[in-house]
C-alpha cells in the first residue's frame, strides 16, 4: 500500500518514517519545496511539493497540516479523490475537521484520527491513539484501522468527535489555559528565577507546565482553544478559582481544610486508584528533584 502523508511538519515527518518502518511505501507531500529534497534522502521517501499528485498516486492519504490550513488543503485535493481511497486527519479536535472532510471529499471513505502522542515519540507502543467515525462505513474501517495498530500495541479508542472534543477539552484546553495563564504569573515577579533554584516537588510541577505550555506552537493552541469554545472548562475552572479565592482572602483556615478533605474524598470516589497513582508520581518527581540537586552539586 502507497501512503500519501500530507505536510512536512514534524508530525508529517514522524508518520513518513513510521509508516515506511512498517513496510508501507510513502510520498511526502509540502509546499515548501526546498526542505523536501533532504526529508527525502534521511527517510527515504519519495517526496513532492504537489499535494494532488501524491493524492493520486496513493491508497492512504494522511493529512498533517496545521488546523488553519487544513480547510485549505481538503478542497484542494477532494477533486481528485478516488472511491477506494481512505482519508485521515490528525488534528487534535475533531468536530471541525470531520465536518470539513464530509462536505468536501464526496469520493473515498474519511476517518477522523488523533494521535495523543507528540513527533518525539519513538514509536506507538502504550500510546492512546482515537479514532472518531460517524458511520457503519466509517466504523467498519476504523475497527479494522484499530487492530492493525493494536499489533503495535497502542492504545485504541474510538468515539464521536463530539466526545472526543468534551474530552479533549479537558485533557488539553484546560491544561494549556492553567499553563499559560500559570506563566504569566510567574514571569511577572522579578524573583522567577530565584523561586526555580529552591522549588520544591509541587511548584518544579507548576513552573514546567507553565514552560511548556508557553513555548507551544501558537497556532496549535489558538486552534485548540477556538474549536473547542462550546464545551468552555475554562468557566468551570474560573468559578472554582474564584470560591477558593474568597477562603484565602476570608483567612479561614476551618473550612479550608474542610473543604480539601471534601475535595480528597470526591477524588477517591471519582478515581478508586487515585491515592495510588498520587504517591506512584509523587515518588517520581521526588526523584527526578533529587536527580536534578546531584547534578548541580556535580557541576
């Protein structure tokens, strides 16, 4: 099978090698013409700066553009899609271009795909991996998609996009917005550097994710954030900030602490295995903390 990986990126470029690892054959298709001539001699792909001749020349076709490019993209080559032919995104909502790919590409079956995993990742092995179809064709393919990368052993889920946004919502919107609104807090105080040398297990936690968050690709998170506005945590998050606030301006030590052994008691209830999972990464990060402390006395 000829598998056409739309966009150079650096998730493009993960799937061309991964895919072409896996015995598949791949052209690699970008507009930016120069960079391609090197892609093409490290992964040894067959490239192109023509999205619709690596279309007709494949089976598969796997689109890893940008969010804001990828209407752009769909339109572009939907002409020239065959009946047998598969078509996946990447993004990381799937709603938008789900709908996208429906109203466009009138030949070919379309599947709405997200992997959770970034271009650094070695491989797909213990990786989540979601697959979104919205009809028995769809669904019929993405159960015989979820086997094959079930033989390299990823995690598979599949879901509406709907669900899959309510969930994304959570699992990235809502860190990326505590990230960033986190960084601008602390690169505020003159003394961020100073808090980082005698940071402690929770705050090396805080500031982390505050960094990187803040040195993610803008796009992505401009995108993310837009395309899942309906679902909007971030309300939720802010009115819970907000009643934490008013107990530590009231200086009532009493009903904080009854309010954190309430929170305590909601999360073993919600998550059974949450006292297990706190102490498994506590003891990670307590590590990690020593590790860090070793090599400065070393240097």
């Amino acid at each position: 099978m000829k598998t056409a990986i739309l966009g150079a990126g650096k998730m493009g470029v993960w799937f061309a090698k991964f895919c072409k690892e896996n015995g598949e054959k791949v052209v690699l298709a970008d507009r930016k013409a120069d960079k391609l001539s090197k892609l093409g001699s490290e992964l040894g792909v067959e490239t192109t700066a023509d999205f619709i001749e690596a279309v007709k020349s494949a089976e598969l076709i796997i689109i890893c553009v940008s969010i804001s490019s990828f209407e752009e993209v769909v339109k572009k080559i939907a002409p020239y899609t065959r009946d047998t032919q598969v078509v996946m995104d990447i993004c990381s909502v799937k709603e938008y271009p789900v709908k996208v790919m429906h109203e466009n590409i009138k030949h070919g079956l379309t599947l709405g795909t997200h992997p959770l995993f970034g271009p650094g990742s070695s491989g797909v092995k213990d990786k989540a991996y979601i697959l979104t179809p919205t009809n028995p064709e769809e669904e019929k393919y993405a159960e015989k998609f979820k086997g094959w990368l079930e033989k390299v052993e990823a995690h598979v889920f599949i879901m509406s996009p709907k669900k899959h946004d309510e969930l994304i919502s959570v699992v990235l919107g809502l860190p990326h917005f505590l990230g960033l609104a986190a960084a601008e807090t602390l690169v505020e105080r003159k003394d961020f550097s100073e808090t980082k040398e005698i940071a402690g297990t929770t705050y090396r936690m805080l500031f982390t994710l505050a960094e990187v968050t803040a040195l993610e690709t803008p796009d992505l998170y401009a995108n993310l954030q837009t395309k899942l506005s309906d679902f909007a945590i971030e309300d939720l998050f802010m009115a819970k900030a907000q009643e934490w606030l008013d107990l530590v301006k009231s200086k009532d030590a009493d009903a904080i602490m009854k309010r954190m052994e309430r929170l305590k008691d909601k999360l073993k209830e919600a998550d059974p295995e949450f006292a297990k999972s706190y102490e498994a990464m506590y003891k990670m990060l307590e590590a990690t903390e020593n590790n860090q402390h070793i090599k400065s006395s070393n240097q």
